[in-house]
C-alpha cells in the first residue's frame, strides 16, 4: 500500500523560507515521478513542481527561481526548499508519487503552508 505522508509546513512570514519533505512507503521510489502540489482556499489544486526517476524537474511559472525540488532515493523522500515566500504561496501543499505522467498516482494528506507577517 503506498503511503505519502507531507511534512515541514508551518507559519513563515514573508520573504522567509520552509523546507517541505514527503516520506513514501511502499513503492519502488527511485521509479517514481513525484511532484508538489498546492492548494489555496477557494482555489483548485495546482501543480508546484515535478521530479522525473532522472531527476528532470519542472516548475510552475509562479515558484520558478524560488523553490526547488529534490529527491533522495536512499530515503525514500522528496523535498521541496522554498525561499522568498510571497503570501500567495499560502496553501496546503500535497506530495504525489505516480509511474506515468498520465496516471493518477498516490497522494498525501498534505501540510499547511501559512506566509503571513
């Protein structure tokens, strides 16, 4: 059974930084596309960025030069280090896990993100 569980948001005030981390269990990690997504109040989820099996990351236009995705596949775990935060970064942030692009894959129940003086 695949597990995601999303760890490291809080309360940061603006122009600060968080590093978010998303343990997984049971799945082959190291063959997994895993991606950051987020969610504000009111809003739809949307994507934050991605991480390819080969390390070939993907960013939203609105994170671009300020966060940054990685993974560690000794640790089963992917990160995404957040700077400059703006107050509309303000969202529950959500780690996925899938094999293909197209699938669905697996989500976590997501950790609160909160930039705000």
């Amino acid at each position: 059974q695949v597990q995601l569980a999303e760890s490291g948001g809080g309360l940061v005030q603006p122009g600060g930084s968080l590093r978010l981390s998303c343990a997984a269990s049971g799945i082959i990690f190291r063959l997994y596309i895993l991606g950051w997504y987020r969610q504000a109040p009111g809003k739809q989820r949307e994507l934050v960025a991605t991480i390819t099996s080969r390390d070939i990351t993907n960013y939203a236009d609105s994170v671009q030069g300020r966060f940054t995705i990685s993974r560690d596949n000794a640790k089963s775990t992917v990160y995404l280090q957040m700077t400059s935060l703006k107050p509309e970064d303000t969202a529950v942030y959500y780690c996925n896990a899938r094999t293909v692009p197209t699938a669905m894959g697996a989500w976590g129940r997501g950790t609160l993100v909160t930039v705000s003086s």
